[in-house]
C-alpha cells in the first residue's frame, strides 16, 4: 500500500448557492505536485472553473450529469506551484446545494499525468460502479471520485484508501496505486445510502522515477559509499521481501512499512526522516516484520507522529543514536522496542 496523497481541504458544509465563489479551506500546495478537485451541485449551469492563491492552472476532467440534474465534475493542476496557505476557489453562476474537496497527491508524471477516465451514474442503490476503463503504462494512481444523491454517507471499496470526504457526506474521493495494465476495468464503491449517484473514474502516470518500491518474495539490494532514497515521502512497501541498503552514507525519506518482510538499513552515518518541512509526516509501521537498523550514529525523526508496532520488533543499535516520537518512550521493552547504544537520551512524551 502506497501513502501519495499529501494534503485535503473542502469547500465550506451544508450546500452552498450560487452565483457566487466557494473557497476552500487552506492547505500547504507543494511544488510540482499534483492537485485534484471535485464538485457536486444541482441544477444550473455548474462552475466555470476553479482557481487557487498559487496560481495553478485548473483544467476539467469531465463530468457526468444525472437524470436529477445532479452533476459531478473533476478539476486537475499538475506540476504544482508552491503556497503554504493555499485556497483553490469554485465559482459558479447558478446552481443549488454545491460540495467540494480537494487532495494534492504526489509521484506523477509533471507533463499532464492523466492517463484515462470514465464517468457513470446510478439510481437507487449502495453501490456505485465505474464506467470502463484501461490504462496505458503499469504503474498509475487511480482516483475514484464519488457523488451521491443523499448525504451523511461514508465511502469505502476494498483496496482502496479514502482520501476526503465533504463534511456533509455528499461527495469525496477514494485512492488506489496500481502495478499493472487495468483492461476494461470498473470498480464498485459502497455508501451509506442506498440513494445512487455519480462517479468519476480518473487513473494518473506515476513518474518512471519511481514512486514505490515493492516486492512480494524479491529483494532489493542497493550498496554504495553514498546511497540515498527519497520518494517524496512515500512508502517503501514489502510482502514477504528483503529490503537491504548497505553504504557509508544512507538517506531515508519516506513511510517504511512491513507485513513480514525484513528492513535492514546499515550505514555510517544512519538517518531516517520521515517526513520534511512543509510535507506530511507518517509513522514506521510493520505487522509481524522486522526492522533493523544500525550504524555508528542513528537518528530517526518521527516529528508527532507514533512508532508503531503489530506483533513486530524494532532493534536500533548505534554508538549515538536518537529517537523522538510520540506515545512511546526511549526504552519500551513492553512494546516491542529496544535500543541500545552507548548514548540513549529520552525525549519528551507528547
């Protein structure tokens, strides 16, 4: 499972009326990224577009109409400018009982990454389905855009992460990564209500770069006197593999997370952070996996975030080597964690 979203907002609850313009709420828009919005209204000749403070460029995706007049349309900026109090804007003409989410997701292409979409409706039920769709290289982040015909719904499909949803459960957005060619697929969201709805199906190009390492039985193996992996934050993901980074400088920077594969990260100096200024910070997470980390000088930053453990056991040795996270302390054999070094300081408790 891969983390590439980054930041949400929506537009203000309780369906809003035109004419006017809906700000959404402010959210840090990285640069070069990617940022998607979604909008659900009645009636009316819908918005004309949307905007935002960086000045990003906001083109439709489509939308899709259904025999209630209610309509759902997906707006994409890619290669993102920079704003740290970022408001994306919605103006419509005319139209009833208007939602709005927005996400910023991470890893695509920055030439237009949209690969493919596909539009639906359906009436009277709990089950919303996509139109067709195929893609055109492996690895792509597939969006599930979903409207519905009631409030007060959550949004779930297997497989598949839930990335916002409007305060008033109307609309929202799920989120998979996928590692393979999608011929003639269509996926099935469950809401709450049995009321029908909208769907907007959009699948994006991951940059050839890299976005996620993953293996099932393989093993990734990357030895150099300077070796450094930095997926933007994201996640270095395992089954049952062996992650091995061996070099006398090692740089980590995304979520590392483990069913019951092994992490072995051996260097001198040693640092994992997860999470950079202005990003997303996400926790160390394993099942039944096991990290070992080791080094002469180790230092993992987990900024507010938790270690967190299944049934797993995380062993970092080093000759200095700091921790700082929330929820545990330095030295929690109850739970799992052990260190040891000559030199262990316990850092506040949040």
């Amino acid at each position: 499972m891969a983390y590439p979203l980054i930041n949400t907002a929506v537009l203000p609850s309780g369906g809003q009326t035109g004419p006017g313009t809906f700000n959404s709420g402010a959210f840090d828009c990285q640069a070069g990224k990617t940022v998607l919005v979604l909008v659900r209204y009645f009636t009316g000749d819908g918005p004309s577009g949307a905007t935002d403070t960086a000045l990003n460029n906001y083109v439709e995706i489509g939308r899709i109409e259904n025999a209630s007049h209610e309509t759902l349309v997906m707006y994409k900026a890619y290669n993102t400018n920079a704003n740290a109090a970022n408001v994306v804007a919605v103006a419509f003409g005319t139209g009833l009982y208007i939602w709005g989410t927005v996400a910023q997701f991470d890893g695509l292409i920055t030439t237009n990454p949209l690969d493919t979409y596909s539009t639906s409706t359906q009436t009277g039920t709990s089950s919303l389905t996509s139109g067709a769709y195929t893609t055109a290289q492996a690895s792509e982040l597939l969006i599930f855009g979903l409207g519905s015909a009631a409030g007060g719904n959550t949004f779930s499909d297997s497989g598949w992460i839930v990335a916002v949803v409007d305060a008033d459960g109307v609309e929202g957005m799920l989120y998979k990564v996928v590692s393979s060619i999608q011929t003639a697929q269509t996926e099935t969201a469950t809401q709450t209500t049995s009321s029908g709805g909208e769907t907007i199906l959009a699948a994006f190009k991951i940059a050839a770069a890299g976005f996620t390492l993953s293996a099932d039985s393989g093993t990734f193996a990357l030895t150099g006197t300077d070796v450094g992996l930095n997926v933007g934050n994201r996640a270095l993901n395992i089954g049952s593999g062996t992650f091995a980074l061996t070099g006398s400088a090692i740089s980590f920077d995304y979520l590392v997370q483990g069913d019951s594969g092994v992490f072995v990260l051996t260097g001198s100096p040693l640092t994992l952070t997860y999470g950079s200024a202005g990003a997303t910070d996400y926790p160390l997470t394993v099942g039944s996996g096991t990290f070992v980390l080791t080094g002469s000088a180790i230092t993992l930053v987990y900024a507010a975030k938790s270690l967190v453990l299944g049934s797993g056991s995380f062993h970092l040795n080093g000759t200095s080597l700091s921790i700082l996270y929330s929820n545990a302390s330095c030295r929690d054999k109850a739970n799992g964690i052990y260190v040891d070094g000559l030199l262990c300081r316990r850092r506040r408790r949040y």
